[in-house]
C-alpha cells in the first residue's frame, strides 16, 4: 500500500491537472483513516494499530523502491527520496516533552504519557514533512490546548540558512498574531509586508532582536471533527518566491490530514481510559 505522504502528493497533482475523474482511484477519503491510519484496528489491537500508525505515517520517507513497485503512478514522488535538498536538513534541536498538565489532560499517567510519546512522534515528522511539501526554510506546530500557552508543545523545523537559531528557547506567550491566529481560527497566507500591515502583528515582543526573522507567513489552525482548535501549523520563507494560492491549498489539506492523525490517537486514549474505568 502507498504511504500517506505519496497518497496526498498524487492527490494534489491530480486535483491541479483537473482529473477529477480519477481522484478516486488515488484516495476516497472516507476510508483514509482506515487505510492509512489503521483505524480499524485500534479497537481489535492497540499494539498493531501503534505499528500501522508508525509504518504508515511517521516513517514516510521508508521503503520508497517498495513503494514504486506497488503503485507505477508514483514514481516521481518515490524519486524525491533520491533528490532531497540540503535545504531540507533539521538545524533545530527541538526538546521533547512529556506528558505535562493542560485544560484536558489535569493529572497525566501512564496513558497520557504514552499518548503524548505518539503525538509527539506524529508532530516532529509533520513539522519535516510539511517544509519539504510546500519548500521552505521554516517550519512549526503549536499545540495549544484551549489557549492554554503556558502548556504548549512545539516543534520547530529550520533550514541550514537559520543555523544561527539551532538552539533558540523562549516560551510561547500567546503574543501578537499567533494569538490572534487561533481566534482566526482559519487558514491566512501573508507577504512579509502584509504581515508587518497587520493590526496583530506585534514583532516578536520582548524576542525582538532574538527570534528567527520571518519572510511571509503561512498558517493554519488544526481543527477536530467538532471544530476544537487545538493549535496551529506554520511556515515562512518559502524557498523561491512568495507563498502561492496552490501552496496554501496543498498546506490546508496536509493540516486537515495531521489534525486526523492526531485526533485519531487522542480517541485511542480516551478509549483506553474507558476500558480501566477512569475518567477521560
């Protein structure tokens, strides 16, 4: 079966050539949670269910030759594995943080430890995915919990052009426009001129100076089935040019796609708080 990542790259090209005919073939979207989440198997086998999650979602980048095999409409995607850019390298070093405190989750055992080891999984190989779909030179998830900054867990991915900010670490503080961001709560793609225009836009605060420059903006909330706003996923500096109307759509649907990844673990542990009779 083709991974995720090559499912939604075949998905966009054939929605931009207007194949709408065949869109059907490449994915049907009522049974993607079931094909490449492994839905199906969270309620018969959680620990089957964890390795369909990591084999077909967190490892993307695996298996790529495979993958050609089993789908020959995928063989460009399978060759960017042979062409990543060395703009696409890590310099961040983002610190991973357990299961900590926040407006759902008051007292954290040993289940929410282990849903927060998994959603950290799936977010620090979004926060790479996404800089590698669209091309830019950084990227970030915040997760921010009922607007509750003082338990945000973010994920930063950084092009060698930001080397200088490898180990930058400052709080989130809900400041300026990425508060203003979830209130939004919608996608929102600016030129650098239009984000500094904006009434939100507050500079980096008491981090100016220190925080990386921005170059454009790209943003979009991620967003339950319910339409909770659980936090947001950004991009600025694109690579080549400004940030493109195709660029936000593909954006959009990769947030709806980690938003799907990320509730699916969040009803897998409160399935598994039902099943030892404590409260979710």
């Amino acid at each position: 079966m083709a991974r995720p990542l090559e499912i939604f790259t075949e998905w966009q090209r054939r929605q931009s050539a207007g194949d709408v005919q065949h869109l059907g073939v490449v994915v049907d979207l009522n049974e993607f949670r079931d094909i490449c989440v492994g839905l199906s198997d969270w309620t018969t086998g959680y620990q089957q269910a964890f390795e369909n999650l990591t084999g077909n979602i967190l490892t993307p980048f695996g298996d790529w030759e495979a993958s050609r095999d089993r789908n020959e409409h995928l063989t460009e995607v399978s060759n960017m594995a042979d062409n990543l850019s060395p703009a696409n390298e890590n310099v961040y070093h983002n610190v991973v943080i357990g299961a900590t405190p926040n407006p759902v989750m008051h007292n954290p055992d040993a289940i929410d430890e282990a849903f927060a080891e998994q959603a950290n999984q799936v977010l620090s190989a979004a926060v790479e995915l996404v800089r590698e779909l669209i091309g830019a030179h950084q990227s970030a998830i915040a997760i921010v919990v009922q607007k509750d900054w003082g338990s945000v867990r973010k994920f930063f991915s950084l092009s060698p052009n930001y080397g200088a900010w490898a180990d930058y670490r400052a709080p989130a503080k809900g400041f300026g426009i990425h508060a203003w961001m979830l209130d939004h709560n919608a996608p929102i793609r600016l030129t650098q001129a239009e984000l500094e225009a904006h009434p939100a836009w507050k500079g980096f605060g008491s981090e100016s100076g220190q925080h990386p420059p921005m170059r454009g903006w790209l943003a979009a909330p991620l967003i339950d089935r319910q339409g909770m706003n659980w936090g947001l996923i950004q991009l600025s500096d694109k690579y080549d040019g400004e940030f493109t109307a195709e660029d936000e759509r593909m954006f959009v649907q990769f947030a709806q796609l980690i938003s799907i990844h990320l509730e699916t673990l969040w009803e897998l542990r409160n399935a598994r708080k039902a099943s030892t009779g404590k409260e979710a």
